[in-house]
C-alpha cells in the first residue's frame, strides 16, 4: 500500500481528536465559536514561521490568493453550519450522520468538478461506510431531531465538508506545496469567522455559543495549542498531502474513519460506552476503506 493511503488514515484518526477534544475545551468553559476559531488561527501561527523561513517554496502566490480566499470561505461555512445545526437543537449523532454523508456527494461533485472517475467499488465503499456510521451513531446520545433550519443547516455542512476536500484536491492540481494549503486555508478561514460573526449573532438566539474572548487563562490557551495540534495542523497537512497522489473522492470514503476514532477515544477519555454497535459500525466502515484502497485502481468505471 502506497504511502499515501498511510497519511490519509492517519489524517483520519487523528481528525477523530476533534469532536471529543471540543467537548473537553466546551466542559471547561470555552464557546463553540472560540473552540472553532482559535484552532483555524493557531494553525495558521504554527505555520507562520515555516512559510517566513522559506518563503519561496511556501508563501501563497499572488494570483492564487482568490483561490484561498473562496477555500477558507467554504472552511468558514463549514464551521457555522455545525454550529447553527447544534444550536437549533440537532442531536450530536444526527448532525455527525448528516456530516458524513460527505462521501456520496465527493464522489459524484468530484466526478463533475475534477472528472474523477465514479467506479461500482467507490458507490460500494461510500454506502457501506454511510451504513457503518448509521449502526456506529446508535450508541450514541440521541433525543429529539431538532428544528428542520437545523437539519438542513447539518446536512449543508455534509455537502461543504465535501467541497473542502474537492477543493483541497484542486490545490495540488494548481501545483501548490501542502504546506502552503494548510497556511493559506486556516488564514482565510480564521479571517472569513471573524468576519460572519455578525451574520451569525442574528441566526443564534444563544449568545455564549457565539462568545469570542481573548482573555483565557495560560491552562485554556495551552489545550487550545495542543487541540490544533493534534487536531489541526498534523492531520491537515498529511490529508493535503496524500490528496498530490489519491482522488478526492476515496479521501472522503476513507475519512469515515474519523468518526470510529473519535467514538473510541471518547470511550478512552470520557467513559462513553462502546459496544456491539460501535464494533459492527466500525468494521463496515473499515471494510468501505480496504475495499477503496485495494481495487481503487482496478475497478472499471461506471462512468
């Protein structure tokens, strides 16, 4: 197996810290907005400093700056359709369902943005991986479904996760270093959430979801450091760069794996209870990943 696939399923469980890893920073007091928009920026500073060393080999291009500008936006919209799906009462398992039928819509946006090819063993892996998420959610906590603006809210999400990863794809087709994705795209989409805050404070009637302080104490911004990390900037950058050799479209089946990561590392550190559902959800999702990754190259196309 190719390197590739190697960074990208570690993209994935890493990209598991970040459902569990909010909650730990929203237990301590912190808003959804500042768990949201300190992880864009600390991975836009973190990179800082690699982008001013070399500056030739990773500062974004003046032409390519519109490019960015339109990802970090899509990255921004991303962020507040979760937030606007949860506020409006969506349970945590329906928005994640929602979320992750991002891989259905990579494959066939991918398919007429990129003209990847759309193969019986990609639409295979996509919905046994959708099947898997379906039977992994049981186990969590439901409850009512929530307003139908937050569902629909949820299920946006589900399709602008999947234009992230098309357009991620379409970074390294533009012949742009990974480095260079990561810095340009955590930049603008900490600078695009600045900027539809407002618009926000009028759709979310709870004000403390949407509080943006600066003045958190040394313990709040070394979590935050850590949690972009971990959940930022290591797994964006080996995501950006196994997208210069894989598809988007088995990226998007292969990052199922990030909710089977994050269910099993909120059953490590939060005591959430893991069961059958959990083992018979992951093993469908790990089985869409082997099939992708073993006849990804094989497989005739559908069309």
């Amino acid at each position: 197996m190719q390197r590739e696939y190697w960074y990208l399923i570690i993209a994935g469980i890493l990209y598991g810290i970040i459902a569990p890893g909010g909650q730990f920073l929203l237990d301590r007091g912190l808003s959804l907005y500042e768990v949201s928009f300190y992880r864009s920026l600390l991975v836009f500073v973190i990179l800082l400093p690699v982008v001013l060393i070399k500056p030739g080999c990773f500062m974004l291009r003046r032409d390519k700056i519109p490019f960015y500008a339109l990802y970090g936006l899509i990255g921004g919209l991303l962020e507040l359709s979760l937030f606007t799906g949860i506020a409006l009462g969506v349970p945590v398992a329906l928005t994640v369902l929602l979320l992750y039928t991002q891989p259905v819509w990579t494959i066939f946006i991918g398919r007429l943005v990129l003209g990847e090819r759309l193969s019986r063993v990609k639409l295979l892996s996509a919905l046994l991986g959708l099947a898997g998420l379906v039977i992994l959610l049981q186990s969590w906590e439901a409850g009512s479904a929530g307003s139908l603006y937050g569902i629909a809210a949820a299920l946006a999400a589900g399709v602008l996760l999947s234009l992230w990863v098309i357009l991620g794809k379409r970074s390294t087709m533009l012949d742009q270093h990974y480095i260079t994705t990561t810095f340009g795209w955590s930049g603008f989409a900490s600078v695009w959430l600045l900027l539809l805050l407002p618009v926000m404070d009028l759709l979310v009637a709870d004000k403390g979801l949407l509080r943006l302080s600066f003045g958190l104490s040394q313990a709040d911004w070394a979590y935050l450091a850590a949690f972009a990390v971990l959940g930022g900037a290591l797994p964006h950058l080996l995501f950006y760069r196994s997208l210069e050799r894989l598809s988007a479209s088995v990226a998007g089946i292969i990052l199922l794996l990030e909710p089977v990561s994050a269910t099993i590392i909120a059953w490590v550190f939060f005591s959430q209870k893991i069961g059958l559902y959990l083992l018979i959800g992951g093993a469908l999702i790990l089985v869409s990943n082997y099939l992708i990754i073993r006849n990804e190259r094989s497989e005739t196309p559908v069309f």
